[in-house]
C-alpha cells in the first residue's frame, strides 16, 4: 500500500509523543523512502537508537562534505558496527566542488558569509536535494533547545520545495539537552569523542567541517563554535547555519 504525505499524516505526528512511535510508524509505511539523516550527533544517535529498537529495517544516512573531522569518519564506522547498519554518505558533486574551488579558493568561507554559504551550499545543501528526490520522509534530530533560530520549529512540516512532497519530521524537538545526554548514558549509546568536553569544559557542540567548527567553552553560546570567525554579539551567534534546513 502506498501511503502519502499530507496534512493528516502532519496532525497524526503531531499528536504522537513517543519518538519511538513515530519512527515505528514512518518506516512501516514508507520503509526505505524514509531516512534518519545525521551527522552523528547524539539527537541523532539516539533516533538511530530507537529505530533499531523497533526491529524494522530503518535507512540512516550522512552528508560527507569530504571535510569532516578524522573522529567522525571512525566514529561512524563504530556506528554501523554497533548497530549492523550501513549508513550512507551522501557526498558533493565532485564537479561542483571543482568549479567552486577553482573560482573562489579552497578555503573562501573566510572572505564573507556569503560565501561561507555558498561553500555549504555546494558541500551539503545540494547533496540532500539530491538525496531528497530518494526520499517522502526526512528525520531529524532537530529540537528547539539547539538555538533561537529552531524555537519555531514544528515536530513536522511539508517541504514543497522539492521535486515532490517531502515530509521533514523532527520527533525529538521537546527534548533537551540534559534529557537527551541522560538517554544516552542510560542506553550506552556511542558517542563522538568530540562531543566529549575536556579537562577545562570545552567541547564541540555540533560536528560539522574541520576548520569552520571548532570547541566552545562554558558560557558561549551553542553556535559560537561554528565559523567563529564571524562571531558577532552572542544574540546574533544563534542565526549562524548552513542554509540546509532553511533553504530546502
């Protein structure tokens, strides 16, 4: 039976508490054309989690700018061991990348915002149109505690964007982050040693591309650590992102 994306499907997600329902659901009906997407973070993880509680198949995939961190490559592999899953790395157009490089220089996020989002543009945002045009359901691990800029988020949207239909779903958007480190711990799940905050408290609070993201320190706003070279007053800190949940 072939099941559609509509504003019932929206109000029945809405009215669903439990994560772990809605996943359960979303790959029954849609199986493959649904996907968790993540970068391995732990809202992610623990969506991965739960899909494999549900003991259905359940497709995970990642956006490889081919600049992610060391740690995140070897952290994704230990994923896919963990959970005998195959995640895949949905990667830029080489050609694309070509192009962008050779007019603008390999490191052209420093010149301006403009191009910094000009780079994940080509790096992340076109690889999930192309992944999207796979897709009816795309799963985040989107919640609103992230940042300002996610308060209005809702648990899922219609993304008419696209070359058809895609329903986005954010099933942990409630969820803090105490709540969701405590799952974490509660059900051992892997965590990217970056995550990890050191000796004086620094850590990455999100896993995004060597150079444009780096540690933040106790106090600083979670979105200080990306392209910090453009932090401005920590109330302008929270509008910094990539484009790819904005601009699809």
């Amino acid at each position: 039976m072939n099941y559609s994306v509509d504003d019932a499907l929206c109000q029945e997600i809405a009215l669903t508490e439990a994560p772990q329902e809605i996943l359960f659901s979303l790959f029954k009906r849609f199986k493959e054309r649904a996907a968790i997407v993540t970068s391995g973070q732990l809202s992610g993880m623990v969506l991965i989690h739960l899909a494999a509680e549900n003991q259905l198949p359940f497709r995970v995939c990642t956006l490889d700018t081919l600049r992610l961190f060391p740690e995140t490559y070897t952290f994704l592999e230990q994923v896919e061991a963990r959970y005998g899953i195959q995640i895949e790395q949905i990667k830029p157009d080489p050609e694309e990348v070509h192009q962008m490089v050779t007019a603008h220089g390999e490191y052209l996020f420093f010149d301006s915002k403009a191009k910094q989002e000009y780079c994940c543009h080509i790096r992340k945002v076109r690889p999930m149109q192309r992944l999207l045009e796979t897709l009816d359901v795309w799963i985040t691990g989107l919640r609103r505690d992230q940042s300002d800029a996610r308060q209005q988020l809702r648990k899922s949207e219609i993304i008419s964007s696209t070359k058809h239909p895609v329903l986005k779903v954010n099933p942990l958007l409630q969820w803090t982050t105490d709540e969701v480190w405590q799952f974490v711990r509660d059900n051992e799940i892997p965590v990217n040693p970056l995550l990890e905050a050191d000796a004086e408290g620094h850590y990455y609070e999100s896993l995004g591309c060597v150079i444009c993201t780096t540690p933040i320190k106790p106090g600083e706003s979670k979105r200080a650590g990306r392209w910090r070279w453009q932090n401005a007053p920590a109330s302008e800190e929270d509008t910094k992102e990539c484009g790819l949940h904005y601009s699809i």
